[in-house]
C-alpha cells in the first residue's frame, strides 16, 4: 500500500517525502508522533498573535543552491543577517568574536596592534576556531583568545553542554570561530533568511502532494515492530521502505542503555513593552542560568507587533523522560561507539534507512539535512 513509511516530519522526514512522492511517485505515509509537523523547525504564533518558534531560533542559512531552490518552492523568504551579541558585565558585544568586538574590548592602540597581528597570522576573512587560536604561541594572540575563551565560550558551554569547551567536541565550538572581519553576522552563508510567512506553512506545503498522507499524534512504534529482519506495519508483514528520522535507541528499546543527549527547557514570557533587548539574540556568556534570550519580533521582522515574546533557554542532561525531547547528540568516541551498536541493529533490515540529526546522531544545521534527505531520495530510486 505504501512504497515508503516515513517516520518524523522534521525537515529531513518531510524533504525526503516530497521528493520520492513527486519525483518518483512513490506513495509515502509521514508518521508524526507530535501533534504537529516540522520537527524542532515548528512555528506558530503565541496567545498574543507574535511567530514565536517552540523548540528554540531557527534561522535559515546555506550556500547550497540546490537546497534553496527546492525549499523556495514552497516558500518565500525574509532576507535576515542574524547578529548575536552577548551580555559580558553591562556591555553587549558582538558574537563570534570579531575585529568590531575587539576594538570595543581593547582600547584604540591596542587594538590595532592586535588586529595587525591577527591580520598577519590568520589571512583577512578567516574563521578561526577558538581551540585553534589558544593554541598560538604568541603572547598577544593568546591573550585574545584567553579573553575570548574566558567570556564567550567557557561559562556558555558548561551551561549548555555540563563540560568544558575543551572536553567537547571542536567541532561544536568550531561553529562559532573568531572572525577576522568587520562582519558582526553570525553566519557566514550566502542564503541567510527566514520563511516569509513561517516554517509551518513552509511544510504544509511541502507535505502537501496527492502522494503523501501524514498522521500526527502517532508514535511509531504503536504502528511499526521490527523483528528478526522483518518489518510489521499495523500488525502485517510490510516491505516497503522505511526512512526513519527519531532517536535510534528508542526504536530499540534502549537495550544497550541510553545515548546521551542535552535537552532544553524553553521559557516563554510575553511582556506588555514595545522591545524586551532590541535584539533577536543575547548570548548570556559570564553569567545566569540561562544560555539566550530570543526575542522573536526581531528575528522574524514582526517590528510592528503590540508587545513582545521572549524564550530563555535552559540546558539539561536529557533523561528520557515523557515531556523531554533530545535536541543535541554528545559528540564523544564512547558515545559514537554506543550509536554503532545500536546502528548495526538495523543492518537487519534491507530497506531501512537512518536519516536527521537523531536518527544519525549528529549535529546537522536545516540546510545539511535538507541536502542529505533529497540525496537519499535519489539514491533510493
Ligand atoms: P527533527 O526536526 O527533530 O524532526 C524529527 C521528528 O521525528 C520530530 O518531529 C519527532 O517528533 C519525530 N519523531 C521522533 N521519534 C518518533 C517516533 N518514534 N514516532 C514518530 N515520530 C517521531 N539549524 C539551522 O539550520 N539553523 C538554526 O538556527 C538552528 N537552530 C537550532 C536551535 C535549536 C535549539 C536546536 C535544537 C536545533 C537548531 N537547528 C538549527 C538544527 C535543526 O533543528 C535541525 O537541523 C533539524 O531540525 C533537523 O531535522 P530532523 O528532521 O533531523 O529532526
Ligand atoms: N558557544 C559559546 N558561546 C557563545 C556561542 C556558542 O560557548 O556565545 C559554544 C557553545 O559550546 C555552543 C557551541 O559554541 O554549544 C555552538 O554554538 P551554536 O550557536 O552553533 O549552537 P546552537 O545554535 O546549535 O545551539
């Protein structure tokens, strides 16, 4: 009956559907067990008519034509160069860390000393990751990168991940490298925008073909089981394909223990004034409980909109808990080893596919999902 079972409909679950219902007229069944589709992408405007995002800011960044010109089939876009600034004592500064930040921390002469310097060592333009820099053996360069270390990323990351920039994984701190430039965006891309008119609609579209059905609200594992290589869809052998975006362990009855992931819980708050920060994003790097303050008229371009909605975020180890979701893998050699039992699992099953940030558990941005969902669409015809 179906060609494919589709399990999440997060951007990779709802990439891959569209492109396998259109391109290769496969008849694809979405299974959602939240009430709503777009995965962590969800959006929808709060009690006071203001977009706000459920599961934390998204904002659309890429330098993949391809996956811009599909997304742009189903929406328009809001050109958007996302800045972050962080609260550092009373001043806010520019993040990633670049020569405006540190003109603001050093004074004139110093500055331009430094910034000579960093010119020299690194090129004009470069990103250069933060574990990197610490690693100069120039007295001057490290003193920068001591600043930076000390009020970008050290309070931050114990907050967001329970360890030390230097016991995670340089690839997540090398997100957000010190820039040799003037620019104060946060991204680097050239595509940098947000769905006009939201990403809901954004999916709704997307998901909207004769060859798709989507069910919200259903776990997958009420309707799928997975036995001895074979696969049962509401109770009867089933071999068609299975493309399958959730945590894998769960799938597997955590039989080899829990992968290890951090959580967030988001707090909402809507105040009565015009602007809470005047920004869309404040990083809080030397202090509180909190990681960021988003405050979303300013990353959606609501500037008009009575009042305003902000969301703190507060990191936490996930437990596995009923109301807790998995947002971030742990990037470590004993976790990824724990993910390969679990993975070898589903060598079982001809026509099972692991895809998305849980499923694979790995840190991809929208756009890295995107181009891997419709690559996997190809490979599967
Ligand atoms: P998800 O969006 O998580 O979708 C997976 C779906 O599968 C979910 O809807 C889930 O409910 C469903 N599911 C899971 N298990 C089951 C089951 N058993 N049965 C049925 N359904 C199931 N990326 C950017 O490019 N820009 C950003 O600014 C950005 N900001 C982010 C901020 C935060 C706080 C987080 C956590 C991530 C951010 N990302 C950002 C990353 C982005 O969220 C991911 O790249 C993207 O959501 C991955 O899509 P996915 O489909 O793999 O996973
Ligand atoms: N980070 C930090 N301070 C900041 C911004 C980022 O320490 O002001 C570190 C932190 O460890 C974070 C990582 O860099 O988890 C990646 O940041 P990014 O903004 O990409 O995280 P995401 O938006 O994916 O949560």
């Amino acid at each position: 009956m179906y060609d494919y079972i589709i399990v999440g409909s997060g951007i990779a679950g709802a990439a891959v559907a569209r492109k396998l219902a259109e391109e290769k007229n496969k008849k694809i069944l979405v299974i959602e067990k939240r009430s709503h589709i777009g995965g962590n992408c969800y959006d929808k405007p709060d009690r006071h008519g203001i977009l706000v995002h459920e599961y934390g800011p998204h904002i659309f960044h890429t330098e993949d034509e391809g996956v811009r010109e599909f997304l742009s089939r189903f929406t328009e876009w809001y050109d958007f160069g996302h800045e972050v600034v962080a609260k550092v004592g009373d001043r806010l500064i520019p993040v990633p860390f670049n020569l405006n930040t540190l003109h603001m921390v050093y004074d004139e002469k110093k500055a331009a000393r430094l910034e000579e310097k960093l010119v020299k060592e690194y090129g004009e333009g470069s990103r250069v990751p933060i574990m990197k820099l610490r690693e100069n053996s120039d007295a001057d360069v490290r003193e920068i990168a001591d600043f930076v270390y000390k009020n970008v990323f050290l309070y931050y990351t114990m907050k967001q991940w329970g360890q030390k920039p230097e016991e995670i994984s340089p690839e997540v701190t090398g997100r957000v490298p010190v820039v040799i430039s003037r620019d104060n965006r946060y991204f680097k891309d050239k595509y940098q925008s947000m769905p006009l008119h939201g990403y809901t609609p954004m999916f709704e579209k997307m998901l909207a073909h004769e060859n798709i059905e989507v069910r919200t609200g259903t776990d997958c594992r009420r309707v799928l089981e997975f036995q001895d290589g074979n696969i049962y869809f509401e109770g009867s052998g089933y071999t068609g394909g299975v493309v399958y975006t959730g945590a894998i362990d769960e799938l597997f009855g955590c039989r080899f223990g829990r992968l290890p992931y951090r959580s967030l819980d988001f707090r909402f708050e809507h105040l009565p004034q015009d602007s809470f920060q005047g920004h869309s994003v404040v990083n809080y790097t030397v202090s509180e409980d909190f990681t960021r303050i988003t405050e979303f008229k300013y990353l959606t371009g609501q500037k008009d909109a009575k009042g305003t909605t902000i969301v703190k975020e507060y990191p936490f180890a996930y437990t596995g808990a009923e109301n807790e979701i998995p947002y971030y893998a742990i990037l470590n050699e004993e976790n990824e080893k724990l993910y390969e039992k679990y993975r070898k699992l589903t060598e079982e099953y001809p026509h099972f596919y692991l895809l998305g940030r849980l499923a694979e558990y790995k840190y991809y941005n929208i756009d890295a999902m995107c181009r891997k969902a419709m690559d996997l669409a190809e490979e599967l015809a």
